[in-house]
C-alpha cells in the first residue's frame, strides 16, 4: 500500500503484465464458452471482397505496351498474371470457402 495525498486513506496499487504463450499452450488452458464462430458466408464475402479490391487497384496502373516507357528501376506485371492470379483465388473460395487456412 501506498500513501496518495490526494486520497482520505491509502490506496492500492494494481500491477499488470502480459504474458506471452504457445497457442497450443493457450488452447489447453482456455476453455471455450458462449463463443460463436464467423460465418464461412462472411469469411467468404470477406476474401472476395478484398480479391476484387487488389484486382481493381492494380488494375488501376494498367498501361497497354505503347504508352510503356522505359522505366529501369521499375518491374512490370502482366495483366494477364493478375487476372489469372484473381480467377485461381475465387475458384479456390467457390470449392472451399477456408482453402487460405491450410
């Protein structure tokens, strides 16, 4: 205990710290209850969400080969690399929803 002169009588003072585990360690000692696990719908509408979103951004820099110029310092993606990329990661959501998990 500590005397605070703004208090009438001491006080108590409270420590905390953080203590950092293994997840599996945790998961030992934490029981779960009243938990409600996310929806796969808005796990899915989530990832495709934020797919379309990448899409769109890079998309969003696309130069067809004559307006290109010179830019050494620079590397380009092909658009076509893109698209591939955002097709395999929505077929991939479509089969199972949790693929990204694995």
């Amino acid at each position: 205990m500590t005397d605070n002169p703004f208090a009438p009588h001491p006080t108590h003072i409270a420590q905390i710290g953080i203590s950092v585990e293994r997840l599996d360690d945790l998961i030992q000692q934490t029981p779960v209850t009243q938990s409600t696990p996310s929806s796969v719908a808005s796990l899915t509408e989530f990832a495709q969400k934020m797919a379309e979103n990448f899409f769109n951004f890079v998309t969003s820099f696309a130069l067809n080969q004559s307006q290109m110029t010179p830019q050494p310092n620079e590397t380009f993606v092909p658009f076509s690399a893109v698209e591939q990329w955002y097709n395999n990661t929505k077929r991939k959501l479509d089969a199972n929803p949790n693929w990204w998990k694995s």
